[in-house]
C-alpha cells in the first residue's frame, strides 16, 4: 500500500475523488487537501480530506475495514493539519462511527440524530468554556461592585437624613432629640434579610447583526429587563456583508447604555450551513435540521453553563423559513426559550435584510428610520466602498481598468484594484468613525488616517497606485457625511424644521466638505501639481485639492442630478453615461499627466460627441482608442464613484 496526496482543485484529482466517495456511499466536499491510500495495483482503497482544521470525506473500501488503515489515514491528517498551524482538529461524521474516533484521542463535541461533532489536540473547546467562565466571573464581580455602591448611595443619603434631622433639632430645642433617630431600612429587624434571595438568572441572545438594527436593540432591551446579566454573542463566522469586528463593534455601541449587558466574541464553533458538511448524509434535506440541532446542542453543552445562563431569547421570525425551524428546534432542545415580539416600522418587522436592500437601492432616509445613530458609520463605510466597486464593476469603460481589460494601464488589472477596495474598507470605516463627533476633526487626524490607508494600498498592490486619488476625495466626503449624520442624530426634529428636503442637506454636507479641505495645504509631486506645471499657467487647472476646496461644485450642480435622472429612468448604462458626463466637464490631471493639455481637450470633445450619440459599440471602440493612446481618465473615474456615493447618501 502506498499513501498519495491529491488536489481536490485539480479538475482529474478531484474526479478521482469523487468517484472513490461515491463508491463508498459519500458525497464530495469542500477540501484543500486529500489523502489518497492505494493498492499494489494503484487503486484507492482509502481516504481523507482537510478543509482548515476540519477532518472530512474519510472512506475506506469495504475490503479493506478492519486493516487499521483508517488509524494511520487519520493520524496523517492530523499531523498534516497540525504542520499548517492547527493544534486542534475537529471532524463531523456519523454517529455509528463514534466509537471509532473516540479510540483515535476524539472527544464528542455535540449530537444529533444524523451526525456528531468531535475534536482533537490541544486546547479546543475547553479554553472557550474557560474564557466563558471568566467573562461570567467578571461580570459577577461588575455586579457586587455595583451592588457596594448602591448600598453606599443609600447609607449617605440616609445619613443626610439623619444629619437634617439633628439639624432641627438643634434649632428646635423643644423637641426632644432621642425622638428623631430613625432606624435605616437596611438595619430594620422586622425586614427580613433572608427573604431577598432570588437566584441571579442569566441569559444569552445569539444574533448575526448585518447590520445592527433598531429591532437588534430592541430585542436586547427587552431581554436584559428579565434578567440580571445578559450576555449578547455576535455571530463570529465572516460570510456577511459586514464583518465580523465590525458587527460586534456596532453591537457594543448599539447596548453601551444598557449596564447589565455583556457584549462577548462568538463561539468557534457555531455551526452553520457555510461550515457544517453534507457530505455523509443521506438525504441533504436532513442538512439543516442537523446542522442546527449541533449547533443548540454545543450550546446547551458547553456556552450556557459556562455563562451560567438559564434562558435563551429570540426574536419572533415571520417571513424566514430557516431561522423560524431554528426557533421551533430552539424550543425542544432548550429548557427556558422566550419569543420577543419584532419591532415594526410602518407595519414591517425592522430587519437587517430591509437595512442592505436600502443601502443597495441609495436610500438613506429609510437607513435612518431602521438603524440606530451608531450604526451609520459603519453603513457611510460601506456605501464608500460600494461605490468604488460600482467604478470597478461599470464595463466597458474608456482607458480604464475594468471586467474586459485593463485599460490604459499596465501595472493593474482588476483583481489588484479589487484587493486595494478591500484593503481601505477599514480605512473608510475609521473616517467614518472620526467624522461622527460633535466637532468637525482636524486636518492632522484625517491626514493620519490618510497616510496609513495609503501604506495599506500600496503594500497591496506592491506600490501601485491604485486609488489615491479616490482615497482622497471619498475620505473626505466620508467624514463629511458621518458629521452630517451626527448633527441630524443629535438634533433631529430642529435640523428636520430648518431643512428644506434633500437640497439642503446636499448644500449642508457640501458645506462640511468645503470646511474639511480648507484645513489641507496645497500639494506637490501630485498628479494634480505636476499637471498645473505643464500647463505653465496658461489654463486655470483646477486639481484634487481645489475642486475638494470649492465642494465639488459640478458634482453637486450637474453630475449628480444626471445620475440621479438616469436611475429614475432605469437606464442599463447611468454609470457609463454619467462617467462621460463627468468627463466632459472635468479637468482630468491624470490625462494631462500622460498626455498633454491637447489631449485632455480632445477627450472632453469625445465624451460630449458619445453621450450626445451613445452607443456601447461606439463606448469600445473610445476604449480600444484610448488604451492604444495611454489615455486614462482616471480622475472622473474617481468623480463617478464620489458621485455614486453622494447619491447614496442622499434623500
């Protein structure tokens, strides 16, 4: 017998594979590595996979059962999984083989009726249980400490009392002092101390929060009034538009001013449908049911005691399938499960998928009615950087990098300008976090933020600039907008009197703008400074800077109702259209900086030639001109993704 590796990516490998497992009754799955055992004749005759730490699809052939192969399959696994940095290993797999990998060093982790979860190695799930308990320690001690100042409070209040009382009797000699002691309640013989006894009761609410909503705060409020401590746990598993130390910090936010909630990092070991396999089940409609059955079961194993909580809460589900089965199984399996009714908004529960539908469609004024003010940071983040993926996305374009090709461009091609959206998201989402204050933030702290966004590209991208100019003006209209969102938080109803309608909040949140790039100082080794030095000052060329210093006044003005015109008309090509639009207007430095002002003249003929008579096939031609002239207007490109956002943001 002989030991090979495969590669389940491998179209042959991966083939080879599957036919094993089919004989053997199992299903492909999802795996970066197999272990392939083979006859003297080079037949497989058993196997196993990795995905992560995780152990699947291990098979071995009937004739063979009973050779200890599956012993030595399985110790490889584990050697391999602990070479790639895993020190724990898990694996999910039928109940009747149980017993098997309990005789290789597994322990049981969670049952259901189709499957087990079992692990191995170091650690695991006993240091979650353990950070658990001290997570409940301490909130045990929160609660004494809490406790000591209440009782504190009351004593000197009593003694105040008391020190009132002998005020007036000495101003009233006439009455008799040993008459106006009065005994502290605390010190009462007849109140009973022995009665005060209720057991402290705790309890846990599970939620995924994408994003946090005003239904998520609702449903903690209400929870944490029927329990003393109240412990929240965000979803850790990263498969949702928001991640997951964005959610959880929303979450933080969201309940800072509930003092008996404790906001605690999600399990590991949450099963879900993205982690749990299918792959050894018989019929995948037993998928789901099993899946969550394990999932409430390491639950009731091992977070609720180790909270030393009794109850679990959950939000009623009206429309959802899956998450009203994953109620109704919370009811068997758990002891105490309490319902809260959702919160409504104009008759609709208050959802996250409400939340994501109006950030999909630009509509912010819905945003605001279904999120609190903490969240809207987080969402000006995320609009930012969907606008730069519309920019992305919007093929074809003219000398630009998109889904065909790369343009004029050959140092970037689509999938790095993908990583370098990826790479500032968090960047937005600190500006965003910044510009929510009272206070518009200074110059010195964007500028902070700034630089290290850019090292961040740029080791992205091995020191392509990708998107410094749209870091630029998004950054600033980022927190732009998180201030605008503040002011309207903090003082609704009196900003909501003095505006006028979606104008005036576009005038407002040009103003901020304007405000922020007048702390900025001129540049030098820009694009933008080297394009004014060609043109030797015989044309006004407004840079980056000056058009951030005048607020964008075409953007506001004219590129942002046309796009807004061309949404309500539902036309396929508004990003396309409107990018000509832009550059028919903008002085584009890029072009200057590597062609000439000629050129840059020559491209805003074109563009007005195209829109004036637009036609994809007209769009590709401009492009393959371009690309062959090393015409790339990169700077309304940067125009299109901040006027993308503006209209985002907007009512």
């Amino acid at each position: 017998m002989e030991r090979q590796t495969l590669n389940p990516t491998t179209p042959r490998q991966r083939q080879r594979i599957e036919a094993f497992l089919k004989r053997n009754g199992l299903r492909f799955d999802d795996m970066h590595y197999y272990a392939a055992v083979t006859d003297d004749d080079g037949e497989m005759i058993a196997g196993g996979g990795l995905k992560g730490n995780v152990i699947k699809c291990v098979a071995v052939d009937d004739a063979h059962k009973g050779e200890a192969i599956a012993n030595t399959l399985i110790s490889h696994l584990i050697a391999h999984a602990n070479e790639e940095g895993h020190s724990n290993v898990k694996l999910f797999t039928k109940p009747k083989n149980r017993q098997l990998f309990e005789s290789l060093s597994f322990r049981l982790l969670a049952e259901a009726p189709e499957a087990v979860l079992m692990e191995t190695g170091i650690g695991g799930i006993n240091n979650m249980v353990e950070q658990l308990k001290k997570i409940k320690e301490e909130s045990e001690k929160y609660k004494e400490y809490n406790k000591e100042c209440k009782e504190d409070s009351k004593e000197c209040k009593e003694n105040s009392e008391e020190c009132k009382e002998e005020e007036k009797t000495n101003l009233n000699p006439s009455t008799p002092q040993h008459l106006n002691i009065s005994t502290p309640q605390h010190l009462n013989p007849s109140t009973p101390q022995h009665l005060n006894t209720t057991p402290p009761r705790r309890g846990v609410v599970v939620m995924n929060c994408n994003p946090f909503t005003l239904g998520h705060r609702y449903l903690i409020e209400q929870a944490a009034k029927q329990v003393e401590r109240l412990f929240v746990m965000v979803v850790r598993e990263d498969c949702s538009l928001f991640a997951y130390a964005e959610r959880k910090a929303m979450v933080e936010q969201g309940v800072a001013h509930l003092k008996n909630v404790t906001v605690i990092d999600g399990s590991e070991y949450a099963i879900s449908q993205a982690t749990f396999p299918t792959y050894f089940l018989k019929r995948l409609d037993d998928a789901a049911d099993t899946q969550m059955l394990l999932d409430l079961d390491l639950f009731r194993r091992h977070i609720a005691p180790a909270l030393g909580a009794t109850v679990r809460f959950v939000g009623t589900e009206p429309t959802d399938r899956l998450t009203r089965r994953y109620n109704e199984l919370m009811h068997e399996v758990l002891t105490d499960v309490r319902e809260i009714s959702r919160l409504e908004k104009d008759g609709n529960a208050v959802s996250a998928s409400r939340v994501r539908k109006a950030m999909e469609q630009g509509d912010m004024s819905t945003i605001r009615q279904l999120v609190p003010p903490t969240t809207l940071p987080y969402i000006i983040a995320h609009l930012a950087t969907q606008a730069l993926q519309a920019e992305l996305d919007t093929t074809p374009k003219p000398g630009l990098v998109d889904k065909d090709n790369n343009g004029a461009h050959r140092d970037m091609d689509y999938a790095l300008m993908q990583r370098s959206i990826d790479t500032l998201h968090p960047y937005f989402v600190k500006l965003a976090l910044l510009g929510c204050a009272d206070a518009l933030p200074t110059h010195t702290s964007i500028r902070d933020i700034g630089i290290e966004a850019e090292k961040a590209m740029l080791s992205t991208t091995n020191g392509v600039n990708t998107h410094k100019g749209a870091l630029f003006s998004m950054g600033l209209a980022v927190v732009a907008a998180a201030h605008e969102e503040r002011k309207i938080a903090a003082n609704e109803e009196q900003i909501l009197k003095e505006r006028n309608g979606g104008e005036d909040v576009l005038v407002s949140l040009q103003t901020t703008i304007k405000a922020l790039a007048a702390s900025f100082p001129d540049t030098n080794g820009t694009h933008g400074s080297k394009a004014k030095q060609l043109s030797k000052g015989t044309t006004a060329i407004k840079g980056a800077l000056d058009n951030a210093r005048e607020g964008y006044e075409m953007l506001f003005a004219e590129w942002l109702p046309f796009y807004i015109e061309r949404r309500k008309e539902h036309d396929a090509y508004t990003l396309h259209k409107t990018l000509l639009r832009i550059m028919c207007d903008l002085d584009d430095t890029n072009v200057i900086y590597r062609t000439d002002l000629a050129t840059a003249e020559e491209v805003k003929q074109e563009a007005r030639a195209l829109l004036d008579n637009f036609a994809e096939a007209a769009l590709k031609d401009m492009d393959r001109h371009y690309t062959t002239r090393n015409i790339s207007p990169g700077g309304a490109a940067d125009m299109l993704s901040l006027t993308v956002f503006i209209g985002s943001i907007q009512t």
